[in-house]
C-alpha cells in the first residue's frame, strides 16, 4: 500500500526541474518533466551529493549527480554510468 505526501501545488515545481523536499525525515528529490512528477532519494549513491541540485535529462528522464555526474534513472533510481554502481531509491 502506498502513502501519498502533499509537498505543495504542481506550479511550485516547474517543468525540467527539481527541489529538494524532507518527508518523514528523509530528503527526496522531486523532478518534474511536463505534468508527471519523479520522486527518488536525494543523495548520489557514490558520494554525498545532492541529485536535487544536478541537471535534469528530461527526454532521457534521468537526474545527473552534480558531483560526479552519474546519471539516474528517475523512473528506476539505477545508475547508467561510473561512479555509481547502486541506484537510489524511487517513491
């Protein structure tokens, strides 16, 4: 069973971006691309860095890790290249 979070209105996220939202203690990051919202852990799984604060690939639906630039899947939170070897987790 899933929990829904109300973090805010769809026009405080603004398409092809991303912000960091604390929900129960645990920072996610949320990503808008168009209308649909991604929500995945907010540290890079390589290092301590804040995924809310890289770049969104929006056609490739991915977030890039502002420190080492991995890039995560925002619909699997699985990395598509070196460093990080271990996705983030997706809400």
């Amino acid at each position: 069973m899933s929990t829904v979070h109300r973090v805010g209105p769809l026009t405080g996220l603004e398409p092809g971006t991303s912000r960091k939202v604390d929900i129960d203690g645990r920072a996610v990051a949320l990503v808008r691309i168009g209308d649909d919202v991604y929500a995945l852990g907010d540290r890079c799984s390589h290092g301590d860095a804040s995924l809310s604060s890289g770049e969104v690939w929006c056609d490739e639906r991915e977030v890039e890790c502002p420190k080492h630039g991995s890039r995560f899947s925002l619909v699997t939170g699985e990395p598509d290249s070196l460093p990080a070897t271990r996705p983030v987790p997706v809400y």
